[in-house]
C-alpha cells in the first residue's frame, strides 16, 4: 500500500474505535472534530496526490460513514432506544466497519501499485521507446497480407543524471494510449477493463528521453524478448537492471504475439497467433522463425541507430562487438536459435524455455545459461519415461535435455531455482501474490525471486560481453543456496 493508503485506512481505524467505544464528553466532539478533520486531509491528499483506485474503495466509503456518524451524532441522539438496541447497533456498526476495512486493505495489498526494486548498477537509466518498420517482411501473422512487420521496441541504457522529471512509466503514456493498451490486455485476460486501471500508477526507474551516458560508452548490447501471450512490459525491472550495470537492453513486443501492443498512432494489436493446433511443435518452428527474425532486424535497426542512419541520442553508444540476448519462456527458445545462428550474437541466456529447434541443433558451441524452475529436471525425466509419452515430444524433451546438460561444455550452464515458478523470470512476480497462489509464480518471494535471476544474469554477461569473471557461476553459493548447478549439486 502506498503512503496515504496506509494513513488514511490507520485514520478509520482510530476514529471508528474512537466513535464507537469512548463516552460522550465535550473531550470526545473536539477529538472527533479533530479526527475528521484528518480523516478528510488524508483523503483529499491521497487523491490528488497518490490518485484513486478501485481497491480502496471501501475505504472511501467507510471515510465517508465516520464522517456522517461523527457529524449526526447516532449513539447521542437515541434516548428511547432500549440499551440492547443501542448496543447491537453499536457493535453491528462496529463489525460492519471492520469487514469493510479488512477487504479494502487485503485488495490493496494482493493487488498494489507496486515499485520495482532499486537498479543494483551504479548507472542512472534512461529509456526510449522505437517503432521499426520491416518492408521486406509482409503479412506476418496480420489479416492484410500487403501489411509490413511493425515492432515496438523499448530501449534501455545507461544516462546522466536527471535532475528534473519523473520516471517513466511501465506502461504507455497519456491517456489514449493507456486506455486502449488496458482494453486490449483485459480483454484478452477476460476481465473488466476498470480492473487494471490502477496500473497507471507504476513506474520504472528509468526517464524517458534522458541524455545517454557517452562518457563510459560504448556499452554491450542485450535483446530481451518476452513469453509467448506475453509483453515487454513484464521485463522491464530486468532490462533497467542490466542498463544500470553498463548494457543497452532492447526489449521487443513480438507483434499479434502479445497480450497487447500500442503503435504510435493509438492502434492495438492483441494476441492472435496461431499455436493451438496438434501439430505444436511445428506451429513453434514456424511462429519461432519469425521471432528470430524480428530480433536480427531489431539487430539490424539499432546498427543504423549507432551509425547515425536512424536519427537518435543513441547514436555511437551500441558495442555491436558485443552482443547477446536473454527471453523467457518462448522468447527463451527465441534467444537460443539466434545465439545458435546469428554470429553477431556471442552469447544467450533461456529463462525456462522449452526449444522448439532442439531436435535439429544438438548442442550450442557459444556461452549459453539455461536458467530452469525448480521442477524442470523431474518433471521432464519422468516424461520421457513414462510408456504412454507421445514419442515426438518425448524425443523433442529428450533432445532439449541433452543440449542443456551439455552448456557447460562452452561456458553455460543449467540452473535450477528452488521455489521459482514459470513466471518468476519475469517481473509479473512483483505484480500480484496472486502469481503465486494460482501456480504461475512459485513459493519463493518475487523480490527475492528477481534479485537471484538479476543477479546470475548480470554476471553471465559480464563474463561472456565484458570479460569481467565473477564468483557466482563457479558453483553452489552460500548467498543464493536456492540456485542449484546441474553436475554440481544436483
């Protein structure tokens, strides 16, 4: 809960136990006078300042019931009530207070306005957002076959300092832009718009638009690509991470792949690929073919981004020596065939991926960090034994097993987190326990939960872009004992 949420629901709490259990004194109206008069400053602050939402709701309405209670006077004004009549009204007001309270506060704390951990990186962050056009792809998974791949592309990289301004939010800016991404992401969950509209309230750490730091330029760059039905906007925590510790990152939504896209002039794109057919696994070939080639053209744009081709403040601070690329889930499989094929690509990182080339690349010569949940090894052992496997998956699992097992054999590795779900390698972690409790996130804590993939991640690449070795990837750590190594301690 933010500041005034927490003061304002701490007021009704006082001032109800104030009205409803201390006799009437002259004492008790100056008091109340006073409590109400807090009550209405903590509202009107937390409004204009912190902004309205709809889970404390019941809050406002228990702030307005005090208010009324305390200016009529209720338990004062009714002489000819019998004694049982004023005490059960009493207590029924009390208790129907309390509920009000308890889920107000239990809805603002399963589903806060939430901050992002601090950038562990001694870089401040800055952010620009790209709309990249490719005309020599057309009708991509778009109704209209004449139509040109679009991309939206959300760079981070290391800035001077700001001294005016806010942070960027985490999702698209102004109100038009805002409220078509909201309609088009809840339509997708199945969910009323209104639901999500606290989500204009989180930030990022980064300013939009500030001035590049050229002085430590130039900087290795990462691509992140997100999980299929997914976006960028659940990545944004690692990519400014990665920024604050020296890299440019450029996080792609692969369009009509995405939850929900918002372009330039206002239009939306949801989620309609294609990937509910029997023959999965060739549908992921296909729809992974195209991701790859939305990340070599990303490549591609911010080459020319570097050389003053595409007019930007980026220019000159790509180290395009120096690439690699990290996604999750699909974008993770994404990551290991462009790091497999794309030779500018040096090393790759698959946040619990499952491959969808495993049965046609049989190892990885480059760097490659399989970073797995906890139940990655059993679950998929104990499918590739069982008789009634479907033989293609099980040969496709087995395929992918081999090629994980085998990362250490060029400076990668598998590693398994204890307690991490699906969804702890990205920030939607941080977004609701909810993730936890449906099974999408796992058991460890989200803040924890990013910090071990921050901190594993930093330092895979800093290794493998920067040359700079540190300790975490040698082995077992007593600072991270969640982190289990593949042939080590498991």
């Amino acid at each position: 809960m933010r500041l005034f949420e927490i003061l304002l629901a701490v007021s009704c709490l006082f001032m109800l136990n104030y009205l409803v259990f201390f006799k009437t004194s002259a004492r008790k109206k100056a008091v109340t006078a006073l409590l109400s008069t807090i009550s209405i400053g903590l509202l009107l602050i937390h409004l204009f300042v912190e902004g309205y939402r709809w889970q404390m709701g019941l809050v406002y309405v228990l702030t307005a019931l005090l208010l009324c209670y305390a200016a009529a006077g209720w338990r004062e004004q009714s002489p000819q009530s019998s004694k049982m009549g004023k005490r059960v009204l009493k207590y029924g007001f009390y208790a129907a207070s309390m509920l009000l309270l308890a889920v107000s506060i239990s809805l603002s704390v399963i589903l806060p306005v939430f901050q992002f951990p601090e950038p562990t990186g001694k870089y401040k962050v800055g952010t620009e957002l790209f709309h990249f056009v490719d005309q020599n792809r057309k009708g991509v998974f778009a109704d209209n076959p004449d139509d040109p791949r679009e991309l939206m592309v959300r760079v981070w990289y290391p800035a001077e300092e700001q001294t005016s301004g806010r942070p960027a939010p985490l999702f698209p800016e102004g109100e038009r832009d805002f409220n078509n991404f909201i309609g088009a992401y809840t339509k997708q969950m199945g969910i009323p718009k209104w639901t999500l509209g606290y989500f204009k309230y989180i930030n990022t750490h980064a300013y939009s638009g500030a001035k590049a730091l050229q002085g430590a330029a130039p900087y290795p760059l990462i691509i992140l690509s997100h999980g299929m039905g997914t976006s960028m906007t659940l990545h944004a925590s690692q990519a400014e991470t990665l920024a604050s510790h020296g890299y440019v990152v450029a996080t792609i939504d692969h369009t009509y792949s995405t939850t929900a896209t918002v372009f330039p002039d206002g239009r939306v794109t949801g989620y309609t690929t294609d990937m509910d057919g029997e023959n999965f696994l060739q549908q992921a070939s296909e729809v992974g073919k195209v991701w790859a080639e939305d990340a070599e053209f990303v490549i591609d744009q911010l080459t020319k981004i570097n050389a003053g081709e595409i007019s930007s403040g980026l220019k000159g601070i790509f180290d395009l020596q120096h690439i690699g690329m990290m996604g999750h889930s699909f974008g993770g499989a994404t990551a290991f065939d462009v790091v497999s094929s794309d030779d500018r690509v040096k090393a790759g990182i698959d946040m619990d991926g499952t491959l969808f080339e495993a049965t046609k690349r049989k190892q990885i010569s480059k760097p490659f960090l399989f970073m797995r949940a906890e139940d990655y090894l059993s679950s998929t052992e104990e499918y590739i034994a069982r008789s009634d496997a479907e033989k293609t998956v099980a040969q496709h699992l087995s395929s992918e097993l081999s090629i994980s097992k085998k990362a250490s054999q060029h400076g990668g590795n598998l590693l398994l987190i204890d307690g991490a779900g699906h969804y702890n390698f990205t920030d939607l972690q941080m977004f609701t326990r909810l993730a936890s409790w449906t099974g999408m996130a796992g058991k460890i804590d989200g803040k924890r939960g990013a910090e071990i993939v921050d901190r594993y991640v930093v330092e895979f690449f800093d290794e493998h872009l920067k040359g700079i070795k540190g300790t975490l990837l040698n082995g077992p750590s007593n600072m991270y004992p969640e982190v289990k190594f593949y042939g080590k301690n498991i």
